[in-house]
C-alpha cells in the first residue's frame, strides 16, 4: 500500500491543471513583464519541489537554486519584493489547500503539511535574501556613477576656473595695482576705497574657483601665526561690508592662541563663512550680530562664528557641504565645499549648528 506521502503527491498531481490554472490568474504580475512565459515553468518547477520534498528526499541546493533565479528575475524587472513574496505564498495555500482535501487522516496530514511549509519558508528565504543582494548591489553601482558624475563635474570646474583665472586674474591685478597708484597719486579722489574693496571681492570670488579646481591646493609653506591678528585683517578687509549691513560683531579670542597652518588657507575658510554670515543676516531685522570666538580644548582650537540669522533647516543643515549644494539664488554651492576640504586637509573639521536664536559653524584644528 501507498505512504501517506506518495498518496498525497498524486492527489495533488491529479489537481495540477487547477492549482496552476488558479495561480496564473491571481498571481501579481505584469502584463509586459519579459519573464511572463516562464511563469507557468517556474510554477512547475517549485511543484516539482513540492514533490521531492514529501518523498524524502532533501533538495536543499534545487530549492536555492530555483530561488536564486526567480529573484533574478524578479529584480531584473524591478517588480519589489512584495509581489514575489504574495506569488510563492499564493502557490504555498493553494497548494495546501489542495493537500486538506486530500483521503487522509488529519495525523497522517499533518506532518506533511509542516513539512511543505517548511520548504516555502526556505524557498522565501533564499529569494529574498538574494533579491535584496542584488538590490543592493544595484544601489552600490547606482552610487558610484553618481560619485563619478561628480567627480566629472568638478573636474569639469576645474577646467573651468583655470581658463577663468588667465582670463580675469592678470587685468584684475593690474586694475588693483592701478588703484594704488591712484591712491598715491591722488589721495582724495572719491571711491577709491570703494572701488578698491570690490575689486578684492572679485578677487576673492575669483580665487574660490581656484582652489576648488586643485587636488593640491597648497602654494606656500606652513607657519605659525597669531589667530587674533588674522583675524583683524580679515575684519578690516570685510569693514565694508559689515558696516553697511549694520551688523553687530564681537570677537572673544585669546590673544595667546597660535595656529600653525596655511594662513592664506584658513583666511579663505574664514573669510567665506563670514562673508555667508553678512548674507544670511540682511534677510532679519535688527539687531543683526556675528559673535567669533576661539578656544584652546583638548589638544585643538576651537573657532566659532555665530550669526543670529535665520535658521537653516535640519535637513538640509547636514548637507550645505556638499558640492554645488546652495540656498542662493546666484550662488556656486562650492564656498563651503571648499572650506570643508582645507579644514579636512589641515587635520581638522567643520560642522554647523542651526535653531532659532543662533546659526554656528564650528571649526577644530589640531593645536
């Protein structure tokens, strides 16, 4: 006499036709899904294993094996995971459906039943542990032609500030120098100093190109000097533009604190984030202030510049870094990419803090 197992794979045999009939109908799949013609063949095939199973014997590499494909498949055409999870779980109660109705006693169904269970939870494991694999992947491939897209624009960028910097730079420089003449020559002539201020802007502006165009943006050697008196310079350079935005500056350094890095690096990154400051506080009311400090903390300095300007949004907070990103309507999005880069290069970092009262961006160097 027939097991009960043997008894079972024919009764389900016997209604082979329906349960595939059924399956094909309910099943979730695209109607211009490439893979459609192998549907049924895939339906049979777990069938297949379906039978394999109840008989004893163990196919464990076929069940991975089969899963691993039909993910493929399914990844390929980019369907997500819930569809191929409904299709096998669909298949699983039908089939089992039709095994409950099969000539046999509840005990003899039983184990059986826990057993095709048991293969469909491989089967869904290997599936989707393989879908996600290959959806990662994807995700992985899809990420480094972005970084390699960038990487391209910003060469792009640096190709671009090279030709800008032989095309401006050298008249800029002889207008500057120019200038000074003027200024000796004519002392009290109107608007030199004006004039003078903005072509250093435009300098500044200029040179922004060229340090984000180099890999190495070191020109000189390093050395050690005062932050407070860099510091003065810088403000006497921006006098201009702090006085006409009417803005409140306190500076809070120690006077004993040395740095030892690129100076004319550190006074880009300076100049920038201030310059963003003076921007950022013409959209409020007064009182508009900037608030500088620096500290010596275990081992670093710590420089701080403060703004009581609007606050920056906390999901864009993290990003203001990053290459070509900008809130401006006229900005480049790469004054604060190239600052991060030079406090990167120097061994340090550069973060910033925003809420309603305050916008601060901290800079560490190694002491």
């Amino acid at each position: 006499m027939a097991s009960a197992a043997q008894q079972l794979v024919t009764h389900l045999e016997t209604h082979l036709p329906d349960f595939l009939a059924y399956w094909l109908q309910h099943m979730k799949i695209a109607d211009d899904d490439k893979y459609i013609d192998c549907v049924e063949q895939n339906g049979l095939a777990v069938f297949t294993l379906v039978k394999e199973a109840l008989l004893q014997s163990r196919p464990g590499e076929m069940v991975e094996r089969l899963a691993n494909k039909i993910a493929k498949e399914r990844a390929e055409m980019n369907t997500g995971i819930g569809a191929l999870v409904y299709n096998v779980n669909l298949g699983r109660r039908l089939i089992i459906n039709h095994a409950l109705a099969a000539p046999l006693s509840v005990d003899e169904l039983a184990p059986l039943i826990d057993h095709m269970n048991e293969l469909f939870d491989q089967f869904l494991f290997h599936a989707v542990t393989k879908y996600n694999e290959l959806k990662e992947k994807e995700l992985h491939e899809k990420n480094a032609l972005i970084a390699r897209s960038h990487q391209d624009r910003l060469t792009l960028l640096g190709q671009m500030s090279s030709s800008f910097v032989h095309e401006f730079r050298n008249p800029l420089t002889a207008i500057i120098g120019f200038i000074q003449l003027l200024r000796f020559e004519y002392p009290h002539l109107p608007y030199l100093d004006i004039i003078d201020h903005e072509l250093q802007q435009l300098k500044f502006r200029i040179s922004q190109f060229l340090h984000a165009s180099r890999k190495e943006i070191v020109e000189s050697e390093k050395e050690t000097f005062s932050l407070c008196q860099l510091l003065e310079e810088i403000i006497e350079f921006l006098y201009a533009s702090i006085v006409d935005s009417d803005v409140d500056l306190s500076v809070a350094i120690d006077e004993s604190i040395h740095i030892f890095a690129y100076k004319d690096q550190l006074r880009h990154v300076l100049v920038n984030i201030l310059l963003n400051s003076i921007e950022a506080l013409k959209e409020r009311e007064k009182p508009r202030r900037i608030n500088i400090a620096a500290r010596c903390q275990d081992g670093s300095t710590i420089i701080e510049i403060a703004n009581n300007g609007p606050s920056i949004p906390a999901d864009i907070v993290e990003t203001i870094f990053e290459p070509f990103f900008t809130t401006k309507k006229l900005g480049t999005g790469i004054g604060l990419y190239i600052c991060k880069k030079v406090i990167e290069d120097h061994g340090g970092d550069i973060r910033c803090s925003s809420d309603e009262d305050m916008t601060t961006f901290s800079i560490r160097l190694p002491a």
